[in-house]
C-alpha cells in the first residue's frame, strides 16, 4: 500500500508546479507583446484572430473597465483572496481528486498571472483576439484562458461526481 503522505506531497508538488508554469507562460507571453507591440497595435494571424496589445482595467471582459480606479485594488484584494483559498484547498485534496486538483491548479495559475499585472502594471495585458463577422470577443491572455478551462473542469467534475442514483438533482440519503 503506498504511503498516502508520500503521495499527497506528491501531487501537491505537481499542482503548485503546474500553477507555476501557467503563471510563467502567462508572464513570459505578456512581456512579449509588451515588447513588440504598442498600446492598440494589432496585427491579422488568421482571418478570425488576430494578436493585439490591450489593458484592461476592469474583470472579465473588460467589466468595470472605466470605473475611476478602484478596481486595481478591489480586484488584486478579490484575486489574492481567491488565491489563498485555492492553496489551502489544493492542499486538502486527496490523491483521488485529480481533476479537481487540476482545475484548481490552472485557476491558480492564472489568478496569480493576472494579479501580478495588477499589482505591478496597475491593469492587466490580454492579447489573444477572436473575431467573426466583425464582431470581436474580448481580448484575453493565457491567464483567463488556464482559469477558463479550470472553471470548465471544475463544472465537469461535478458533473462526473454525480450519483448516479440523484436523477432530480437530490441526494436520497
């Protein structure tokens, strides 16, 4: 029987590094566009996307974009906040829960990246610009892309984990 110790520090070490390497990717992509592109430069890599340099001040989809300033601190306090439960719920997991643990990885990762932009930049760099029809998405970055895809695993997970006994949404216990 393997020593679960041993094998819970295991994958501790695997998800924290896994938050870390969507961290760096994230930074490392960032400081590239910074570096080659000036605020609002775009260039055409596909007809449906293209890189751009945007700074968005606001959440998700540049949500309270234009809101006097606030939302630097509000958003960087919410993130690291977010941050720390996630860390002590990675640490809570059992060496079952892999998925989970991914899911919780990649939104830590990016949590981290964007709070990092944040706190130094004062907003965060998105680049990644999908378009159809001339209708834009919102530009986002490596970070919302890793907590997009945890969130997506989190939701399949649940679903996964479903008795299959609930068939009203129920527990009969």
């Amino acid at each position: 029987m393997p020593d679960t110790k041993l094998s819970n520090r295991k994958q501790l070490w695997l998800l924290l590094s896994i938050a870390v390497v969507v961290f760096f990717a994230d930074q490392l992509t960032k400081l590239w566009i910074v570096n080659q592109y000036i605020y609002g430069a775009s260039d055409a890599v596909t007809s449906f996307f293209n890189l751009v340099r945007v700074h968005n001040f606001g959440a998700a989809f540049s949500f309270l974009n234009n809101e006097g300033g606030w939302q630097r601190w509000g958003f960087s306090i919410f993130a690291a906040l977010v941050s720390l439960v996630i860390l002590v719920w990675i640490t809570r997991l059992t060496t079952q829960q892999k998925l989970e643990g991914l899911a919780l990885a990649l939104i830590l990762g990016g949590a981290l990246g964007n709070l990092y932009d944040r706190l130094t930049l004062g907003y965060v760099v998105d680049f990644l610009d999908f378009h159809w029809s001339g209708r834009h998405f919102p530009a986002f970055n490596i970070a919302d892309s890793a907590i997009s895809v945890g969130a997506v695993l989190i939701l399949v997970e649940g679903f996964i984990k479903r008795p299959a006994n609930d068939t009203d949404g129920k527990n009969k216990d």
